[in-house]
C-alpha cells in the first residue's frame, strides 16, 4: 500500500479512536439521549458516520454499491457501546481492504456520486469522508460534554 493510504487510514483510526472516547463507558440512557428535537444521539451519529464513510469510500470512491438507505442511520437506536465500537472496527477494516486496491493514480480519477448524479474524484471522495467522520466526531465530543454536564446538575 502506499504511503498516502497509509497515512490516510492512520488518521481514519485516530478519528474513529476519538469517536470511541466519546462514549466510552456510557450507559445506555445515555447513548440514546439527546439534549434537544432535531438533534442526533452517539447511536445516531456512530451508525451515521460509519455510513456515509461506506458510502464516500466504497460506493462513490470504491464504485461498489452498497445499498446505502440514509434516513435509516437517523432512526437508529438501542446499539450498545461495545456495537458502535464494531460499527467503527468494520467500517475501518471495510476502508483498508477498498483503499488496498488503490495507487496514487486512482486520486485523480473521476466518479459519479449516486445520489445526485456530481462528478467528484476519488481524492475529493476520500478527503470529504475524513471530513464529514471529523465533524460527526466533534458533535460527540460536544454531545458528551453536554451529557456529563446534564449528570452533575
């Protein structure tokens, strides 16, 4: 493998590290909570993050269709800590084995993102799924900040 995949899955992992941290050790109550409407729990945001890295690697960068149905991360509930945490082994592992198969060349090879139709290329696809995981990873950051404040008042 390449050094640049290399280096992109070494961050892939620490984001995915980072994302553990943020409910490492929660409950249940907590990992479906959320502080307000319209806001998503470590459940929704895991299961949502892990599916559109599939999606942004695999299915736009990969060309390898997944049957993606979006709106049904947002409905997720129930999974427990040690789930999420295989969610991000599987979605990590999934990562390494698509970007195995690629070289440098295939950065600048144009695709078709699905859903509507744009042309981007694999490196825009890749460098788009480290930053929609990193903003997703701040939200639960955030999110468990606000529930350990919830907890000491």
């Amino acid at each position: 493998m390449e050094q640049f995949f290399r280096n992109y899955l070494r961050i892939l992992q620490r984001l995915h590290d980072d994302a553990r941290k943020s409910f490492q050790d929660l409950h249940q109550e907590a990992l479906d909570w959320t502080p307000a409407p319209e806001m998503n729990s470590f459940v929704v945001l895991v299961t949502h993050l892990v599916g559109a890295e599939r999606y942004w690697i695999g299915d736009v960068a990969g060309e390898e269709t997944s049957g993606r149905i979006r709106e049904e991360e947002f409905q997720a509930q129930g999974l427990t800590s040690d789930t999420l945490s295989k969610l991000l082994s599987d979605s990590f592992d999934y990562a390494q084995s698509r970007l195995e198969g690629f070289s440098l060349q295939h950065l600048e090879k144009l695709r078709t993102v699905p859903r509507d139709g744009q042309k981007v290329s694999v490196g825009w696809a890749l460098t788009h799924a480290l930053e929609h995981t990193a903003l997703h990873i701040g939200h639960m950051q955030i999110l468990r900040q606000w529930w350990d404040q919830e907890q000491a008042n």
